[in-house]
C-alpha cells in the first residue's frame, strides 16, 4: 500500500508572505499534515481522527508527499495507531512541541521507517529561535487551537475504524494518562516521568453485541433455530394480533433477547400464529391454544411451558434459564487459588533506565557517536523528562541499519549495553511496535541483538556460553515488547517477526518462537537471577491463555467461538512447560553456585525465595484452568511436582528455610496439583 504526506498550509500563503518582515526568518509556511493509507487519512488534532482523504476541513492540501509503501496488514496499522491515542489525547496538544507533525512522524516511521521532511518537524524550533516567536508562543498557541481543535476540526467524512479495533481496548486508552506516563514527583523535587503499563490485549472480555427477537412464521425457521440452541437455550413465544395482554410483556421480552446477546447461542423466538396458515402449524406442534403462551428449552430439551402476560413471572423464568445455560464452571474455579482467580491486567517489564552516559562510553565511541544512536538517547532523556508526549521518535530505521552495519565490529563486552540501550527504549509502545513489525529488511533489530546470542535454535550453546548481563537484558528486552499491544498481537497469534524477508543465516525468527525459544534456555541458565527474569516473561506469554480461561469462567452463556484453537496458537509450548519443571526441580543447585559466583552477601534464602516465587508464579499460570489432555499434567505427574513442592514447603528443599512460607506451594501443590489435577 502506498503512504503519503498530506501537507496543507494554515496560513492560506500569509507566513510566506509575512514571515521575513515580522521574524526575520523566512517561513514558507505553518505546516499542517495527515498520513494517508488505504484511502484513510490519519491526523492529529483533538485526538486521532479517521477521515475520507481531503475531506477535512483544511481543504486541499499544498502538496502531497510520497513517503513509500508498506506491507504491514491494516489490523496491525489500526492496533498501532489505537495505541498512540494515548499519547496523543485532545489535552495533550502543543502547537510547539506536540502537534499533527509530530504524529505524521510517528506513524511514518513505523509504516515505511522513514521521516517526515526535516522543514517541517523543525518548523517550531525555527519559529522560537526568534524574539517575536519566543515573546508571542502562548498567544500564538491559543489562536491556532481554534483552528487545530475547534468543533469543526472533526468535520469531513469519517472512516470506520478497522475491525481489529476492540472496544476492550479503547476502554483501556481512556485511563491511561494523556502523555503515556505517570508524573511522580521524586524526595529531592526533581520530576520523574514513568510509563504507564500498557494493559494485556484481553485483559477486558470481548464485547457483547445485544441479542434480538428472532420473528419467525414456519417449522423450517423454528427447527434451525432450536437447532442452532441446543448448546444453550431457546424461548418460543406464541402470540397473536388479536391478543391485547400479548402486547404488555413485547418490551420485556425485547430486553431479555438483548440481555442474553448474540454471541450467546440463546435463542428468544417469537411467533404470531396469526399471521399465517404456517405459522399456526407451528402453534399446532406444541398444542398451543392461548396467547401468550410461552415455552421453553434446555440444551435441546423441552424445560418449561406456561402461559400469561405476566412481566415479572417472564423475566424471572427466563433468567433462570439464561443461568442454568451457562457453561459448568471449571473446577479450579472453587478452590483456593487466590493469585490465580483473576484477570492478568498488565505484563512484567523492566523500565529502569541506567545512566545513558555511562551506557554510552561502555558502548565506546566507534558505535555511539553515530547520529542515529545519539538521536535515540536525546529521544529516551526527554521521554524521561518530559514524558512520551514530548519525545516524538527518533529515526529508528536509520538506528537498525546503523546496529546491523556495525553488529560485527561491536566488541562482546560492549553488545550488552547496546542490547540495554534498546531495552530502554522498547518501554515505549511506539517502539516497540516498530521493532515486532520491522519487515522486509535482512538487518531488523531484534534479528540483530538476537543473533549475538541465539544464532539458530537448532543451536543453543551460543546462549547458554553466553555472559550473564546478556542474557539479563535480552530477557528484559523481551519483556518489554509486551509494552506495546501490536507486539502483543504478533506474540500471541503467532505473526512472522520478518514476514517475507529470507535470510540464509537462519536467524529470521518468528517473535513469538523467538521469545519462547529464550525463555526455555534461560529457565535452564546457572544463574538464579536469570531464571527469575525467565520466569517473568513466561508470566507475560501466558497472560493471554490465562485471560482467556478466566473470561470462559466468568461468562454468562457459553460462546460459540472455537476457542480451543485460539488457545492452543497463544498457549506457550510443551519445551518451555517442562523447562519451568526442570527449572523448578533444579533450583537448589543453582542458587547454591549462583552465590558462590555473585559473592551475594544477602544469602542464597533471598534468592532462593524470590525465584522461587517467580517460577511458581509461572508455573501456575499455566496450570489454572487447563484442559485435562494439557500436556503440562502429565509432565507434572511424570516430574512428581507435587511431591517436589511438598518438600520444599517441609524441609526447604535445599533452598532455605525461608522459602517453607512461600504461599504459592500451598496454592500449587495442595490445590492446584492436589485438588485440581486431572
């Protein structure tokens, strides 16, 4: 698909012609722009609008801007631009330093990894260079809101958002804070921005479409219908044009169809047995003589049958029905799992920036005094001063090509740094939306920091040899490219991490084999530290399952999606479950050497608890609510898991005996494993 810049000017030609005289500086004109694709136009004025392009109230454009292409599918365009209205709220608009441009520049980069015309982004920095700028930037920025957020700033013709858009999501966005961070003022009075944690993808269940009558007049559409129910329920409602009390309890059976909602199965039928000779065949096969009169079915079966314009004797009927239709309730739902009898709102990341300077002078200068990596610092200081609403991004394209052409030369002692300096930056969901999609290239970043260390899965020594502090911050890395809800969606539905793009190294790895491949070795590494960061991103690629198995619970009705499906494509691998066991069984040893080598003054019962605890934490998002043939319960049973567990809880198991109190071994060994186990 083809990406333009749509550039319009909203001084209609009076900046060119005044601009020298008033400021002293040649401005040619204020800069206004959209980002076109698929005959969309994306722009920024109060929040994020969708129009027809050149529908807008700006007119024309002054000129059009051919930016490249893009193969990205238009969900994941839709998802990433749905994850900027976070930052990009009406509150949060600045002509000056957060406006439409900065958006443009934004969506540029992560569609074809290019920015928009230099002019134009520094516009506002050229604008208050001068006096008359610098004198006059709150008069200026109130006078042109009426233009850039007005009403009629929404005006043109809309466009529907994509279906990849979730109102679940939107909902999420609405509470998050307006520049992407949190603002904590810190004991020393200086100002900290923190990033806010972007939520799981179905961390709200799905919304439910309002249910409907279904009005029929013949067997043939009856019998499809009951048919169609005989998972859930069914409600026949036999009326007539002539029957006066059938007409009281219309509205009330309106309300209970939209109650029951269309993804439920429930059918609410009703038939005028006046309207047609077929239609009072219908009345004929269930021996109806009065209106109204009302029947009821079960999973196929007759329930109930009574008759009657009784308002409150329908609803009460019919709500208990809708109850009894719901699906069993999962037997780990009545055991006493309270860690795990709830919904995963928000994945484990690793925001902590270091000191970038020092980071820096470890990268050494050969490396980082490239203009691509010192516009990525700038970017990640102001984001950390500022927040992301004042930190548009920098030219991450040029970054990935400048770490692919320098990968080589980059010294061993210095990749871990270069690694960290990308796990800080992926905080961002801009970011790292751009890293999960970045196609089409042999030289994509993750590829790049990945193939210092994994090389090709077939492989595992390149890891496993590799230092600590590496393995550290590729694990952080991982986790936080679950910052972004498009990453998420690449992870968990399996998308290709390079799409297309053909590699003779063999290290063009999908990302979620990718993350799943690190995360079954580093539950296997020396060291303890690693298995707990391990075990943190086992958590966060087993949210979605484990949201998925919580919303089936607590649902009202069953669905009739195919869930089993979907759940094994998101649900993580039998490698990685049995190398959370091995990690589990194994972790004595471990953190007994681990000590040793760290020279850990606090004791291994420190650590021997908090990974521990990481693990458990792991493994028992795994377990809560699995179907019986998961592979995870055998692998339990054939490890003695639960006997494992016990001693541990008894006698420390080797670890201390400060992990005897960790509460997760009671929740997993005595509930889980023991009540719970199939």
């Amino acid at each position: 698909m083809d990406v333009q810049l749509y550039v319009y000017d909203l001084s209609q030609g009076l900046a060119r012609q005044y601009s020298r005289a008033l400021t002293g500086v040649q401005i040619d004109a204020i800069y206004h722009t959209s980002i076109v694709v698929n005959n969309v136009e994306y722009f920024y004025g109060h929040g994020i609008h969708r129009k027809v392009p050149g529908s807008t109230h700006h007119g024309r454009p002054m000129s059009v801007v051919d930016l490249g292409k893009t193969d990205l599918p238009l969900d994941v365009i839709e998802e990433y631009i749905e994850s900027l209205e976070e930052i990009y709220t009406p509150e949060s608009y600045d002509l000056f330093v957060h406006n439409c441009n900065n958006f443009s520049q934004d969506l540029a980069m992560f569609l074809v990894g290019k920015s928009i015309p230099d002019d134009i982004r520094t516009l506002p920095e050229t604008f208050l260079r001068t006096p008359i700028g610098q004198m006059l930037r709150g008069q200026i920025d109130q006078s042109m809101r009426r233009m850039t957020q007005a009403p009629d700033a929404a005006a043109g013709q809309n466009v529907s958002r994509t279906s990849a858009s979730r109102a679940a999501a939107q909902s999420t966005f609405n509470k998050l804070a307006s520049n992407g961070t949190t603002t904590l003022a810190e004991p020393n009075g200086t100002t900290v921005h923190r990033l806010t944690p972007t939520a799981i993808i179905n961390a709200k269940p799905p919304p439910q479409s309002p249910g409907h009558v279904y009005n029929i007049s013949s067997l043939t559409e009856l019998d499809s219908l009951l048919e169609a129910a005989k998972q859930s329920c069914a409600v026949i409602f036999f009326t007539s044009a002539t029957c006066p009390p059938c007409k009281i309890v219309y509205p009330t059976y309106d309300e209970l169809a939209a109650e029951a909602g269309a993804e439920s199965g429930a059918k609410l039928i009703k038939v005028d047995i006046s309207v047609s000779p077929s239609a009072h065949a219908v009345a004929q096969r269930y021996q109806v003589r009065a209106t109204p009169t009302f029947i009821t079915f079960l999973r196929g079966e007759k329930q109930d049958e009574w008759s009657g314009a009784n308002p409150a004797q329908l609803m009460g009927n019919v709500r208990l029905l809708l109850q009894m239709a719901r699906p069993p309730q999962h037997q780990h739902a009545t055991l006493k799992l309270p860690t795990f009898q709830r919904i995963i709102e928000t994945p484990i990341m690793y925001t902590r920036t270091p000191p970038l300077d020092k980071l820096l002078a470890k990268i050494g200068p050969e490396f980082s005094q490239d203009q691509s990596v010192q516009d990525l610092v700038a970017y990640i200081k102001t984001r950390e001063d500022k927040g992301m609403a004042e930190a548009p991004l920098p030219n991450l394209h040029s970054f990935s090509a400048h770490l692919a052409a320098k990968s080589a030369s980059v010294p061993q002692e210095a990749r871990f740094a270069v690694i960290d300096l990308v796990r800080v930056a992926a905080a961002d969901p801009r970011v790292s939306s751009f890293l999960a999609t970045e196609h089409g290239e042999e030289h994509g970043t993750l590829n790049t920091v990945f193939s210092w260390t994994i090389g090709k899965t077939s492989d595992p020594s390149g890891f496993t040899d590799a230092p600590y502090n590496i393995q550290a911050v590729l694990l952080q890395l991982a986790c936080n490219l679950f910052s972004s809800n498009v990453a998420q969606e690449q992870i968990f539905q399996r998308h290709n991490l390079n799409a297309g793009a053909g590699s003779s190294s063999g290290s063009l790895l999908s990302l979620r084999v990718a993350t799943e491949w690190l995360a079954v070795h580093s539950l296997l590494s020396p060291h303890a530290n690693a298995r707990s960061m391990a075990a943190a991103l086992v958590y966060n690629l087993a949210s979605y399952t484990h949201n998925r198995r919580i919303h089936a619970q607590t649902a009202t009705v069953p669905t009739t999606g195919g869930s089993n499906e979907d759940e094994d494509a998101a649900t993580p691998g039998d490698d990685l479950s049995a190398a959370l066991l091995e990690s589990i069984t194994s972790l004595a040893s471990v953190t007994s050497s681990t000590d040793t080598k760290t020279g850990n003054s606090s004791g291994k019962g420190s650590t021997s608890k908090e990974t521990l605890h990481a693990l458990l934490l792991a493994l028992g998002m795994l377990l809560y609510a699995a179907p019986p043939d998961n592979m995870l319960w055998d692998l339990c049973r054939a490890m003695d898991i639960r006997e494992v567990l016990k001693d541990i809880r008894t006698t420390g198991g080797g670890l201390g005996d400060e992990v005897k109190t960790e509460p997760l071994l009671r929740e997993i060994g005595d509930e889980l494993l023991g009540k719970g186990g199939f």
